[in-house]
C-alpha cells in the first residue's frame, strides 16, 4: 500500500510534491498556516490553477475576501497580468483565460459564502453545483478553516480550540465522504511572529488542528519579504 502512489495528486510544486512524496491524497485534510498576509490564500488559489491544469475540477469556496478580488487574482495566475493590470486589460485577459480554459480540461468554480458557514452548507453547495453543471467536483478549497462554524456542537466563539477541533473534525469526514482533495488555511498565533520556526503552539486555536489535519504547511515570511 505505501509504494502505490496511484491515487495521490500533484499540488503542482515540485519541492512540495518532494516533501509529500509525490502529492496530496483525496480524503485528506491539508492546512496552510500563516501570520496575517501571509499569502495563505494565494498559496490557496495557485494550488486550484495548479489542479485545473491537472484537469481537475476544483470549486474555491471564500469565507473572507469577495469573489471580484478572488477572481481577479486567479485571472492573474492564468494571463500573465499583474492583478492592478486586469481592469485596464479586460478584453485580452478574458482571451487569454479562455484560451487557458480550452488548453486544460480542469475548472474552477469561484464561490463566496459568509463567515460561520458549516461543512453542511459547503456540501449543499457542491451537490448543487454538481446537479447544476454535470461536473464532478474533485478538489474543494475552503479559506479558511478559522472563519467556518461546527454544525455537531453548539460553542462560543471565545472558545476556540474547541470549535476548531470539531471544525477540522468535520471538514476532514467531509472530504473523505465525497472523496475530494481538500485543502484550506489557519490564521498563526501572535506568538509566531518573532518566530523563524514553526510548531504547533503557534497556530491560532491550538493543536486540535494539527492532530486532526493529515498536512500542516507553514508559511514564513519576514519583514524583507
């Protein structure tokens, strides 16, 4: 079982790929982790262009940021423009999109939903998706896991480390139950930003991610950067 790698998937980065000896597995909870812009949900939106090109279908489901700066900067990474560029170029961005979209048989399906939505109303969403347009859903990409509400327990927001528990909990059987790549992102601790080194202490919500999670990815990024 551990030398058949048929059912992993590429993330599209070669280093990361090395490091997870050869990809992402369907079922699996992966969680980008990093400090307030950090590029957690950029990381998030390269790895559905990156599926896309594989041929996978991928739906991005945004808690946070609007559909136009998401679609935006996706429209970036498939047309070679700076995303200030995309407004001032609109009639060859959608060229270049399109003809993206003809080169790889993938898609990618932009979706907001509100801040405290639960993995019920993620998978009413993909159901309805899927009935709607006839694809099947292969990857799903959540930013981010902080801003999602439990649908089992009923806990205060103060409590963290118990919502998150059950919230990854959740995500994790959801992906496993729809045999989805999945992958999303958590917000770092205060603690982490003096930090050159990452443990599990200074993700925000405490260590209930990381036992649940099947990949944590730290993003580090300094002051230079």
């Amino acid at each position: 079982v551990l030398k058949n790698r048929d059912n992993m998937v590429s993330t599209g980065w070669k280093d990361i790929d090395h490091k997870l000896y050869g990809g992402f597995n369907r079922g699996e909870l992966t969680i980008f982790c990093g400090q307030s812009g950090a590029g957690k949900s950029l990381f998030l939106q390269n790895l559905a262009i990156n599926w896309a090109v594989l041929g996978l279908n991928v739906v991005y489901i945004t808690l946070e940021l609007s559909e136009n700066l998401c679609a935006m900067r996706l429209d970036a990474m498939t047309s070679g423009y700076e995303t200030r560029d995309i407004l001032k170029n609109t009639e060859d961005v959608a060229m270049r999109v399109k003809s993206f979209q003809k080169k790889h048989k993938g898609t990618v399906r932009l979706k907001y939903m509100p801040s405290g939505s639960t993995t019920n109303d993620i998978r009413a969403y993909i159901k309805e998706y899927e009935i709607q347009s006839g694809i099947k859903v292969d990857g799903i990409l959540v930013d981010y896991l902080d801003l999602c509400s439990p649908v089992s327990v009923k806990v205060s927001p103060s409590d963290q480390f118990i919502k998150d528990k059950y919230v990854s909990e959740e995500l994790r059987n959801m992906a496993a139950e729809l045999n989805v790549l999945f992958s999303t992102a958590s917000q770092l601790n205060r603690t982490s930003y003096e930090e050159i080194e990452f443990d599990p202490s200074h993700i925000a919500g405490g260590i209930s991610k990381v036992n649940t999670a099947d990949n944590v990815i730290g993003i580090f990024t300094t002051a230079a950067m």
